[in-house]
C-alpha cells in the first residue's frame, strides 16, 4: 500500500517491516517529510511488490520471520536490483552485525531504536549516491577510468568488462569513484567513509565493499593490481590498461 504525500516528494521508499506499529510510525513520518511511501510486512510480500513498482531506495528490518532482511538483500543483489539502495533495520547494532550486513550487499545500516531524524538524513544520503553515483566524493569532473580490460564511469557508477557490465551497488559505486577521483593517492579507511557520508561503523564497512570490488575489477583478487592496500595507511587506486 502506498501512502500518499501532501508535500513535494523526495523520493520513493519501500519500507519492508513485520513490526505493524513500527512500520506505521515510520511511514507516517516519512510521508509528512516529503517522501512517498510503500509499505510490506514480510519480505514474500515486499519481493511481490517489487515486480510491480520501482523505488528509489529500500528500508528493510533484518529480523523478520521465514526470509529475513540479509536473505532478501542477497537475493535482491543477485537478481533484479543490484543498484537499488539498501537500508538495513535492525536491533542487533554489534559491529559483526553491521558487517553481516554490508557483506549481503547492503549500502547502510541503522541500529533500532533510532531517532527518526537519523533514518531522514540516511535515507536523504542514499537518495544522493544513487542521483549521482559518485555521491560528491570526487573533486570535480572524472572521466572513464580504464582498470585493465575494464572500464569504470565515476559519473554513470559503470564498469564495464571484456564480458560485458558488471553490476555495482550504490556504495560499490561511491567507492570506486571516490577513489578513481584521486588516482595514486592514499585514502585512509576514516577519509573514504568521511567523503561517502558513513558513521563510525564506516570504516570497516570500507574493508567489506573493497572485498567485493576487487572481485569485479581484479584478475586476481588475492593479488591486486589496480585496487592496492598500504598497509597501516588505507587504500590506492591505481588505474591503467
């Protein structure tokens, strides 16, 4: 069911939750501040949805019963949605949680309870990353950026091989372009968060997406050539045919 907005709308949301108070107070706070809103309460129902409607971002509670949030986000990131932004829900805030999170494919993670304030400002962040896919992290134009037989667009968040385009999440995308913006230079893991808008969990979640992007750029993953570790200093791009 969507909600309707009596204020320009900044986005659309589907918001996938099992607790029905919670979900209704979420929606209602999203809706009087601008976004549209379309609700599900079990992720069966939100994959329904989802052959029907095309929201701009996703917020979706991890612990629901039979598919949970991290079971969805994996399958949404194998199939139809791979640039979808992903923000995940959840009373379990550790930081092995967080990680869970990030390494299913999710581009943000908020710890229930939360001042609803902090899910705006979010939800608002990933709205920006997925307008413009290097989400502000680069310093000024940046054109292709050839990493081997691949090529990455900072500003279309592409990267496209020899056997064909691979797909990026939203922050997969950030990343690559917030470092493609800087080639050869060191970026510590607090940087990189800093210049894509992550909290304090940011930086290990900066370890995860490097992970998963060395296994889209790189031959060998296990031996890096374009996306390097300086070990105790952070991370260099180094692109090149």
């Amino acid at each position: 069911m969507a909600l309707a907005s009596s204020v320009p709308e900044q986005g659309h949301v589907l918001l996938v939750d099992d607790d029905e108070r919670l979900r209704k107070l979420m929606a209602r706070y999203l809706t009087e501040h601008g976004f549209m809103v379309t609700v599900a309460a079990s992720a069966a129902q939100a994959r329904d949805l989802l052959r029907s409607i095309d929201p701009d971002v996703l917020v979706l509670d991890v612990m629901m019963e039979n598919e949970t949030g991290l079971e969805l986000t994996e399958r949404l990131r194998a199939d139809r949605a791979p640039s979808l932004p992903i923000l995940l829900l959840t009373a379990r805030g550790a930081p092995e949680d967080r990680i869970a999170g990030f390494e299913a494919g999710a581009d943000d993670y908020l710890a229930k309870p939360f001042d609803p304030r902090e899910l705006l400002l979010r939800l608002r962040a990933l709205l920006r990353r997925r307008l413009t896919p290097n989400g502000g992290a680069g310093s000024g134009s940046v054109g292709p950026v050839q990493l081997g037989g691949a090529q990455f667009d900072p500003e279309r968040g592409e990267l496209v091989t020899p056997r064909g385009r691979v797909r990026l999440t939203g922050a997969e995308a950030g990343l690559l372009a917030a470092l493609a913006a800087r080639p050869h230079q060191i970026l510590s893991r607090e940087a990189l968060a800093e210049l894509l808008g992550m909290d304090e969990t940011g930086e290990r979640a900066i370890d995860v997406q490097v992970t998963r992007l060395r296994r889209k750029i790189e031959v060998d993953p296990r031996e890096p050539r374009f996306l390097q570790t300086v070990r105790g200093r952070g991370y260099i791009l180094k692109p090149g045919a």
